[in-house]
C-alpha cells in the first residue's frame, strides 16, 4: 500500500502522551494514527450510530486518560483535567459514555475504561451535575470572579501571547476558550461552556487585543477597528 505524507500538528501534552502510548503498544506515533483514522473514516461511512469500539482503542484510550480520571477531585475536576487531551464524559441512560469534543464521537463507556458510573458517584459522593463546574479550593467561583491562582495564569498568558491563535492555543492547555461577549471577550471552560469572566477582569480589554494583534479576533462580531 503507497503511503502518502501529512503534516499533523499537535499539542505538546497530546504528542506526549500519544508517545507513552506508542511506546506501550511498542508503534509508531504514525502506525497508530492511521489506524485510529482508518477505523474513524470506516465508522463515518458506514454511518451506524452504534459503534463498536476495538480493545486496543479502548487500551490506548485508557492509558491516556487513566491516571487523570484516578487523579480527579470531583466531576468538574475530571472535566478540566480530560479537556486538553480532547475528551468528555457525558451522561447516557444511566452510565457514563466518553465523546470526543471536537467532532462529538463516541469512543467508549466508562466502564470499557475501568471507571464505572457508579463507583464514581461513591468516590465523589455526588451524581455527576448536568452541566459541571469550575471549582476551588473555597468553593465554586461564580462568573466574573476568579481566585487568584487562576487569575495570575490568565493575566500570565494574557501578556505573553504574540497573537491570536497563540493566545487561543495557550487557553486551550489550561481547558479554556475565548467566546465574542457583545463588543468584549468572555473566557469559557471549554469542556461545560461555563462563562468564567471577561478579559478585562484580567486587566486585558478586547479593543487593547485588538490594536496589540493588528487584527479582530476570528469570528468576533466587533472587528475592533
């Protein structure tokens, strides 16, 4: 079979963590990647909306995501700590079902991966909410404020970012995103949509990373000129 060349572009904590699995399943980051797509492409042409999953999917998968999910404080902690590898649990007729978020497949159940609905409601002591949220240590922040860890990452990658998608990339890593809010920018957690603040609460203004990056953010309905 002639094999043709792509250049794929990676987060580093995914080109990592898709190194250990390599290196465990004794592959190639490239081996791997044409099977996970071949079995992708197969999935979307046959277009059956029940997929069956392979072990060593499912295996790889589960060395990705283990630790993070064993790791994890409560549900909104779990949330964060999956979303930059790519992944969501969500609720489905009573047990929990991994998606990938940024085409919303369907990998697996958290039992398929060791980590049964119910043996995470015991180890957190609640169900999992409807819509999960940031917490911290003093509890859940409301929107617009932020403790002051969080707030000294976001001021830090707020002035560091050299343009756009640096700045989209860097919030991307901690879980976050940026969304148009009327003329300014709201900072979500990318995993549940929570709105966290504004940028200005960062001491950084819409109309300031505007005139910084020489453009409007892409898909901003205020183009800042």
């Amino acid at each position: 079979m002639e094999l043709e060349s792509v250049t794929l572009k990676l987060p580093r904590e995914l080109l990592s963590g898709a190194q250990r699995v390599a290196t465990a399943r004794e592959v190639t980051i490239g081996h791997m990647v044409r099977q996970l797509l071949k079995r992708e492409v197969e999935r979307q042409l046959a277009s059956k909306d029940i997929i069956t999953v392979s072990e060593g999917l499912i295996s790889a998968v589960q060395t990705l995501l283990a630790r993070d999910i064993a790791d994890a404080s409560d549900w909104d902690d779990m949330a964060e700590q999956l979303r930059p590898h790519g992944y969501v649990f969500k609720l489905h007729e009573g047990g929990l079902v991994l998606y990938k978020i940024s085409c919303g497949t369907r990998i697996c159940t958290g039992s398929e991966l060791g980590f049964s609905y119910a043996s995470l409601v015991e180890r957190f002591g609640v169900q999992m909410p409807s819509q999960a949220v940031a917490k911290t240590g003093n509890g859940v922040m409301p929107a617009g404020r932020l403790d002051p860890t969080r707030h000294e990452l976001l001021s830090t990658h707020f002035a560091a970012a050299r343009n756009w998608p640096d700045l989209i990339h860097r919030l991307a890593i901690e879980g976050m995103e940026l969304r148009p809010l009327g003329a300014g920018l709201g900072i979500h957690i990318a995993a549940t949509g929570r709105h966290l603040c504004n940028s200005g609460t960062v001491g950084v203004r819409y109309q300031t990373l505007v005139n910084r990056f020489g453009a409007a953010l892409p898909g901003h309905p205020i183009d800042g000129s």
